[in-house]
C-alpha cells in the first residue's frame, strides 16, 4: 500500500510539472515547439501542443486517480474513503490499528456497579453480625454477673472446720454446739458502714422466708474485728438485725483460725487513730447439719428472694 501511495505521489508531482512548463512554453515560446520531455522523468515524452496536450494530461491525471482509488480499495476492504493526503507509513499504521481497536469490545472498568454493590452488603453484613455478637456477648456476661449457676459436684469443699469462740451472751461456744441445725454463717465486723447492714438485713429477711417454707435455719455473725468486737458490742449490734442472729467474736488467734478453716480473707485499711476499716470477703456459708458441714456458699450478687430460694432447694435436695 505505501508503493502505489508513492508511485502516485510521484506521478501528481511529474503532471504538476508538467502543467507549468506548458503554461510558460504557451505564454514565452512559439507553438512551432511540438514535444516537452520531462527532465529526470521516467515516463516516456508526451505531447502538449495548447488543448491537445492538456486534455491528453487530463485524462491521464484521472486515469491515475482511478487507478489509485480501485488499489486501495482492493488492499484495505474496511476503508471507504480514498487516499486524500501524501500520509506516512507511520501515521496509517496507526490508523490501521485505531481500526482494528475499534473492533474490540471494550472492557468494564475494575470496578463494577455490581461488585460495588456487593462489597457494601457485605461490609454491612459484617458490621451487623459484630454488633450481635457484641450484644450477645455483653448480656451472657450480666447473665452469668447476676445469677448463680449450679456447677457439676466434683466432692466438697474444704470449708469449715473446728473452732473455739464467744457468742453475744458471753458463753464459749463451738462448732458442736451447731451440730443437727441448718446454719447460715457470715463474716463481717459491727464497725462497717454499709456492706455489712446490707447483708445482714438480706440475711435477716432470707431467713424469715425460709422460715414460712417449714424449714428452721441458725443465722450465724462472727466478727473479723476482734479488737473492737467485744462480747457487748456484738450484742448490742446482732439485735439490731434479727432475734435468732447469733453473734460469735474471740480472740486475735481464735478469729485467725476460724477465718482460716472458712477461707475467708480480711486486713485492716485506712487506720486512723482507734478509727479504721477491715477489708473482707462478702460470702454466706450453707452448712449442714451433720457436724456443720460445708453445703454451699452465696455471693452478694444474690438477693432475697435468689438466696432464700437457693437455701431452700439445697435443703429439699439434701432430705432427699
């Protein structure tokens, strides 16, 4: 294609010549001049005498047009309009592969509406089922805070034991004086401000409960505090509570070693002066009634109703 674009070229250039020394030779020279040869031409002369000569130039201008419109056709069928200008070879090859770019379907881009669509139905899908979970997980651990849950019984608990004390009326006491009662025991000291009323006013009303069910339980106090817990004070403070409150206190070592044989933790804190604080467990011990043995023990998360109710079923589930 680019030869017959350039022997075309070649041949518009010769008649275009050839055109302007006619003109001159009819403008300058005699008409006695017959023939005009085309320097440097590969074409044979041609004559150009006035309208002779230009038809004959005329016509063979034309003859080429043709010629050069039916080869081009020929050799690029998808083209429809002639060759107009002397083109490049580099300009029609890039024209040759626009066409047959313009074949080619065009693709979509990365990113579909589609694909679109589905990255945010999932992004939200995720996002929901995190915010359940989160939810779920939030309410089994208020579930689990605020309700007490029956384990699988694996043996008892080393809980309890011997000890030597003083009850509220002044009279030594043990833990054989308990035997053949259901007793409900709780450590505390008669100078706390608040946790210790709390529980024993809980323990108070869970006891009248239990009592409306036809089951008779001992509510036990010993004190963490022996060195202001004497015989009078704990007296004068388990009436303020319950008249079948029995208020035990003793010695430093005889506290030590009932605390001990009840695992139950207390330390003095923010001392001033004879005024201070005893850090202590917040536990109530079930007992049985056979050598006041270890039955179960509840938290402070339980109420009333959740204590009373818990005491009761241990009970039914031990005559059984």
């Amino acid at each position: 294609m680019a030869t017959i674009i350039s022997r075309s070229a070649k041949h518009f250039h010769y008649a275009n010549r050839s055109l302007s020394l006619h003109w001159l030779r009819l403008h300058s020279l005699s008409p006695s001049s017959c023939v005009i040869e085309g320097a440097n031409l590969h074409d044979p002369p041609f004559p150009l005498h006035s309208g002779l000569g230009i038809n004959f130039l005329a016509t063979y201008i034309r003859r080429l047009n043709s010629t050069a419109s039916t080869t081009a056709d020929s050799q690029n069928p998808a083209s429809e309009k002639p060759v107009e200008s002397n083109s490049s070879e580099g300009n029609k090859s890039g024209k040759s592969n626009q066409g047959q770019d313009a074949g080619k379907p065009v693709r979509g881009g990365p990113v579909s509406w589609l694909s679109f669509l589905l990255l945010v139905a999932t992004g939200a899908g995720l996002v929901f089922y995190y915010d359940r979970e989160k939810k779920r997980h939030i309410e089994e651990i208020n579930k689990a805070s605020t309700e007490v849950k029956q384990g699988p019984s694996v043996g008892k608990a080393a809980i309890g034991g011997p000890f030597k004390l003083v009850n509220h009326d002044g009279k030594q006491v043990t833990e054989k004086d308990f035997f053949g009662k259901w007793t409900l025991v709780y450590f505390g000291f008669t100078h706390c401000p608040d946790i210790c009323p709390d529980e024993l006013q809980k323990l108070a009303a869970a006891v009248d409960k239990i009592k409306k069910a036809g089951i008779k339980i001992v509510p036990v106090f010993i004190s963490v505090d022996p060195e202001r817990d004497t015989v009078e004070q704990v007296r004068e403070y388990v009436k303020e509570f319950h008249p079948d409150l029995v208020g035990l206190t003793g010695t430093t070592d005889e506290i030590r070693n009932v605390a001990r044989a009840y695992r139950v933790y207390y330390m003095k804190t923010e001392e001033e002066d004879s005024d201070y604080l005893v850090d202590h467990s917040i536990v109530m011990y079930l007992m049985g009634p056979e050598k006041m043995e270890f039955v179960k023990f509840f938290g402070k998360n339980n109420d009333v109703d959740s204590l009373a109710d818990g005491v009761i079923k241990e009970i039914k589930q031990y005559k059984k």
